[in-house]
C-alpha cells in the first residue's frame, strides 16, 4: 500500500482545453519521471459546474515521503525539467497527502484498473464519532458501494492535516 498524492485545480476561466492538453501531455509525464512517483492520472471531474472550486483532479502513487517528493518537484517547478502553464488559477490548487488504513477492495470478479474512472470522496466524521464512523464504513458501506453495478474498487487513506502549506479540509479519503 503505497501513499497517494491528490491534487485537484482547474483552469483560468476559458483556458480549459489548454489547461488539460499540458497538464496530460507535459505535466504527468514532468510529474511522473520524478523519482518516487510510480504513477499517475489526470482526470477531468464529472460533474463540475462553472463556479466549482476545481475541476481537475490528478492522483499520484508514491513510494517515498511525500515531503521528499514535493521538495523535488518545488525545485523543478519552472525549470525545463518541469515547464509551468499560465492556464492554471493558481488559488484554486490544493494538494492532499494521503495514506492508506486498508487495502484496495475489489467487487466480486472484477478487475482492478488504475485507469478507469475515479469517485473520489473526501469526508470527516462528526467529533468523537470516529471509531464508529470506521466500523460503518469499513463493515457495510463498502461492501454496498461495491455492490453497484460499475463500481469495482474502493480504498480508504488518512490525509495529512497539512500538504504543501495548506491545510486539508477533510481528514479521509474514499477512492
């Protein structure tokens, strides 16, 4: 089990189409030549209305600390080993370090693809209702989501109270 890195963000308003042609043409391939990155996807969100906060969201496999790797990419951000775009509204990134509490789950006979499409859902359980909330969630809730005809993997991560200076609103993550 290897620790996640998602970073969600969108474009300048009108700059949607350039924004995603670098980010899955330069950026990923930038991103995933850094060492301890061993995979990655962009994808775009479904349902995104005009005023939503992000809109892309790209997850990232680590296989070392993610403040090693953040280190890393701050020092190539810019350079030609990893060219920057002015598509990006910058005040919309937020990065979240996440680290599995148990394994990826798989529903009844299917196959596990790390390309298919991602629910991602970020949560945080009333206070002091944490133990409880686990039981639930781990006990019955994915099962019955694995249950629904099209979902075929679920896994649960902790996320760091804080990635890259900014703080995370939500304490799990469901992908």
């Amino acid at each position: 089990m290897t620790t996640q890195l998602l970073v969600m963000s969108k474009a300048k308003s009108g700059a949607e189409m350039a924004y995603l042609d670098w980010y899955r043409n330069q950026h990923l391939p930038d991103m995933t030549a850094v060492p301890g990155i061993v995979g990655g996807a962009v994808h775009k969100l479904a349902v995104a209305g005009d005023d939503a906060r992000w809109k892309v969201a790209a997850l990232y496999e680590l296989t070392l600390p993610v403040s090693d790797i953040l280190a890393e990419v701050f020092e190539r951000a810019g350079g030609e080993a990893m060219p920057l775009t002015d598509t990006i509204d910058g005040a919309s990134v937020l990065m979240l370090s996440a680290e599995p509490i148990g394994p990826r789950r798989l529903a009844g006979g299917a196959i596990d693809r790390g390309d298919a499409m991602r629910y991602v859902v970020p949560t945080t359980p009333v206070a002091g209702k944490d133990e409880a909330f686990h039981a639930w969630y781990d006990d019955d809730h994915v099962a019955d989501v694995l249950a629904v005809p099209g979902f075929v993997a679920a896994q649960r991560f902790r996320l760091a109270e804080e990635t890259a200076g900014k703080s995370s609103p939500w304490r799990y993550l469901a992908l």
